[in-house]
C-alpha cells in the first residue's frame, strides 16, 4: 500500500483521489529515490507540472515525509509516496516515465567512477523493477556515472526481454543547462537565448560542448573556447568542491531533470520538434552509446542526430571522449553480463 498523508484517507473527504481514479488526463510520473539532494526539488518541480496527472515517490528512506510535504501543494498531481523495497513494485506500477536520481553522489576528490561500486547496484534493482511493472515506460536516469548505469540499465532490460533504445535516455540536460549559461555570460547575452549542443557522455573529458554549433551562431577566440571547455567539463566538479563534502549538484541537476522530463513529456503527448540532447543507445560512432541531439516523440527518442560538422578542437576532444567512453560502457556492460 502506497503511503499517502494521513488526511487524505480521511472519511471526511468525499472523493479522496478522485482525480486518479478518474484517469485525469496527464502523465503518471515516478520519481526513485525522491527524498534525496536531487529527488526532493525534483518532486517539488514536477508536482508543479501541468503535464503531470500521478507523482509517485519512492525512496528506501524518508519518503512518507517528502510525500507529505509535496502533496500539500494545490497543483493538480496526485502525490503518493512508497518506502523500501517491497514497495517498489507498486511505487512502478501503470508509470509512463520513471525519474532515476537514485544513488550516492560524489564528494571532493572523487571521479563519478568511483561511484560505480555502489550505484550499479542500486540502478539494477530498480530497472529490474520497472521491466517487471511498467515495461513501456520512458526511463530518464540520473544516477552516476551515467556512462556506466545507462548501459547497465539496458543490459537489464535485454535480460528481461522488454529492452526499447527509445525509451532509455541518460540525462545530460545538466552539461546543456550549465553550457548555456556560461556561453551566454561570455557572450553577454541572456542564457535562454543560447542553446548549445553537448554531445558524447556526462563525465570529464567525455563531456564535449560543441562550441562551432552554438546557435545564435557566434564564433570564440581559442582562449574562450579552452575556457568554456574546461569549465563545462568540471562544471559537477566545481559544485563538488563549493559544497565541500555536502554533495554535488542538486538544485541546478533537478532544474535540469524537470527540463528534460517535460520535454520527454511533450514528446509522449506528441507535440512535434522537441529536440534535446541525451545519452542513448546510438549509431551515431562505432560506440553502442553516445549523446547527441534525439528528437523526443510518442515513442521516446524517436531519431538520434548526427553530430553536426566539427571543427579540429572538436574532433581532437571527440576520439579523447571516444577512449574514455568506451571503457565506462564496457564496465556497465560487464557488470551485468559478468
Ligand atoms: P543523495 O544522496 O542526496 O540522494 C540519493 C537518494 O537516493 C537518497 O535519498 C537515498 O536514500 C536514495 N537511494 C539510495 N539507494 C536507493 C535505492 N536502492 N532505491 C531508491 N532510492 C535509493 O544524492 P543526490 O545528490 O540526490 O544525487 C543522486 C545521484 O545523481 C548521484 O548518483 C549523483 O552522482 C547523480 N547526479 C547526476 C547528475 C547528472 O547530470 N546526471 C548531476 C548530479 C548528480
């Protein structure tokens, strides 16, 4: 049984959850590992959503909490919350889109691969869950290092036969968000008016900002382009060691995730032309996954962008990303396989 807040199963409430047994129109929309740094303004965001008709969250702690919380928001969601694994299954179940920010995050000094050990685990038991309960969902995962648990989720899915490439995407909305906004505080101009492509994986040098394609179209002096490279690329870093410990990105990650769940959102209603960047399983390099451009439709990621013309820095950055890439997939893949 889902946790709900103590009034809402209260006799004195006419149609307690009316508009979920109504099927209002909407999404049902799962969050795994809800009350974390991320999990919890994630909720919060996407409690604020219209697209969103049933908000499930579900964490191994602290979730009847957050639920309580969030649910006293008058948005229209329908907030319910699930704690510890034998509620899993229930948290997944009738779910169109699972948010996967669950996992420990980095400390100073740490690479997102030392996260590996711990979050591997952690994103197999939950995509074994959601094969088993809601097999057609869109999956949008968060958990680092995601160049590793994007194919560790795939490998999953295959073993449960119910594997759809449109439908898992790695979140590297964080890397399109932060590149936005330092080229537009190079440039002068608003960040929202900027939109630049990154391409290739969500960790250090696999994080590759195609500078050549920014639109409005602009050009940089090599001095420019050496610093926002570098400051796109530690951008996780940089939050690692301005919280000193307390964790890596939360508020700007969860920002990010909601801006890339509506438009996953948009795309399932079938809006046309919702184009981000994400890491999916790709034909774009000889690699099996890689971030470009997806054009994001009833079905997922419905087509996979090429890269684009590149300029020698990039292609120079592209076979770095390439190397290490490669080997963060290969990790994945073997942790399930074995
Ligand atoms: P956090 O430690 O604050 O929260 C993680 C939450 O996951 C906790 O509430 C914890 O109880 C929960 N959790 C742990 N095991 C679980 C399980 N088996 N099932 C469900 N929930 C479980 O960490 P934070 O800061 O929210 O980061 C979460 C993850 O997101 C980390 O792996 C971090 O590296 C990653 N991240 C990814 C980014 C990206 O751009 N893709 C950016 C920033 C962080």
């Amino acid at each position: 049984h889902p946790i709900k807040p103590q009034m809402a199963e209260h006799p004195i409430l006419r149609q307690a959850d009316c508009r979920a047994k109504g099927g209002a129109p909407g999404f049902k929309v799962a969050i795994l590992g809800a009350a974390g740094g991320i999990g919890q303004p994630l909720a919060m965001l996407m409690k604020m959503n219209p697209l969103v008709s049933v908000l499930h969250l579900y964490d191994v702690v602290n979730a009847p909490g957050v639920t309580a919380d969030i649910s006293h928001m008058d948005t229209g969601a329908v907030v319910r919350g699930f704690l510890g694994q034998p509620q899993l299954e229930n948290a997944l179940t009738g779910m169109d889109l699972v948010i996967i920010p669950a996992g420990v995050p980095r400390k100073p000094g740490m690479t997102r691969d030392d996260l590996f050990k711990i979050n591997a685990g952690i994103v197999k038991t939950l995509c074994e869950g959601i094969a088993k309960c809601c097999p057609n969902a869109v999956v949008n995962l968060i958990s680092n290092p995601v160049n590793s648990t994007v194919p560790i989720a795939a490998e999953v899915f295959k073993k449960a036969g119910t594997y759809d490439p449109k439908k898992l995407l790695g979140v590297t909305m964080l890397d399109v968000v932060r590149a936005n906004t330092f080229v537009a505080e190079v440039l002068g101009l608003d960040p929202r008016e900027v939109n630049v492509p990154v391409v290739g994986g969500h960790a250090g040098v696999t994080i590759l900002p195609l500078l050549s394609q920014v639109k409005p179209p602009c050009s940089f002096t090599p001095d420019e382009i050496e610093y926002l490279t570098k400051r796109i690329q530690d951008g996780g870093t940089e939050v690692v060691q301005a919280k000193a410990g307390a964790g890596s990105a939360t508020l700007s990650m969860a920002y990010a995730a909601v801006k890339f769940a509506d438009a996953c959102l948009r795309g399932l209603r079938g809006d046309a032309g919702i184009v981000e960047c994400a890491f999916v399983a790709s034909q774009v390099t000889e690699l099996p996954f890689f971030a470009t451009k997806v054009r994001l439709g009833r079905a997922g990621a419905e087509e996979v962008y090429q890269l684009g013309p590149l300029n020698e820095y990039e292609r120079v950055g592209l076979e770095k990303a390439k190397e290490e890439l490669e080997a963060s997939i290969q990790k994945g893949v073997s942790f399930i396989r074995k």
